[in-house]
C-alpha cells in the first residue's frame, strides 16, 4: 500500500546518505481499523526496546491490512526482540496514548489518511514516489538558503 511504496522511498534515500541533513520522525496516524492500531502500538512498544526500525520495517514490509493479521509471527522476525516485555507494554496505556496524540496531530492539520509526511510545515498526504520526494527536499533546502 501507500506506507510500504513511502517507506522503501524513505528507506532508499537514507541508504544513498540523500537524508542526512533531514530528521525523519515516525508518526503514527492509523485508520480506524483495529488491525491498523494494534501494528502501531506493538511499534511503539518495540521502540522502548530500542527495535523500533525493525519492527516497523517488519510490519511495513509483511503487515497487509485487508489480510488478516499474523503479528505473532511478525514480531518474532524481529530476533533482539523480548516479547515478554512487548506483552507487558501492549497491557499498558503508553501505545493507546502514543497514537491518540498522533491522530490528533494528524487532525490538527488537517489530514485524513496515512501515510502523512510533513516537510517544513507542509503536509503531503499518501505515498510520494522517490522522485516527488528528492524535488520536494531539494526545493526545501533550497527556500530555506
């Protein structure tokens, strides 16, 4: 879907070092599926483990939301991963308030879909292919001179 086509947009670029004057932030602005949630919560979960690229390169690269979900197996791609202490989280309040700030923040400007990217305060919605995103940086930087 549109987050797998920004991600391996985003993941490439970085690779190349086209990101290294950029902070890519993660946000989370999921649909109101239930499937959908719990895949951002179990990222944020993995993030305090400190496996949060993994986990959300995982999830983007496997996760199908009109498929039904195997995050078991999921999460146990992540191998530094202690599924215990990801359980433990998953039970706790800090995800679901993770992504509520995050939906808000994605109503706030104005945004209905994921995923969202925001560069110098604008807002793209949906997946920018490679190239839209290198013009988009390029022409950014160059304002910003």
């Amino acid at each position: 879907g549109y987050c797998r086509t920004l991600f391996a947009s985003i993941d490439s670029m970085a690779a190349e070092g086209a990101l290294s004057e950029w902070a890519v932030e993660w946000r989370h602005y999921p649909s109101l599926s239930v499937g959908s949630r719990l895949a951002a919560s179990i990222v944020e979960c993995a993030s305090l483990q400190s496996q949060r690229l993994a986990m959300h390169h995982a999830m983007i690269s496997t996760y199908d939301s009109s498929a039904a979900p195997v995050f078991a197996e999921i999460v146990r791609s992540v191998s530094s991963l202690n599924s215990a202490e990801l359980g433990q989280c998953l039970a706790r309040e800090e995800p679901a308030t993770r992504l509520r700030e995050d939906s808000v923040s994605a109503t706030r400007i104005g945004s209905v879909r994921t995923p969202l990217v925001v560069i110098d305060g604008m807002a793209f919605d949906g997946a920018l292919p490679r190239n839209t995103l290198r013009r988009v940086l390029r022409a950014v930087r160059r304002d910003a001179k």
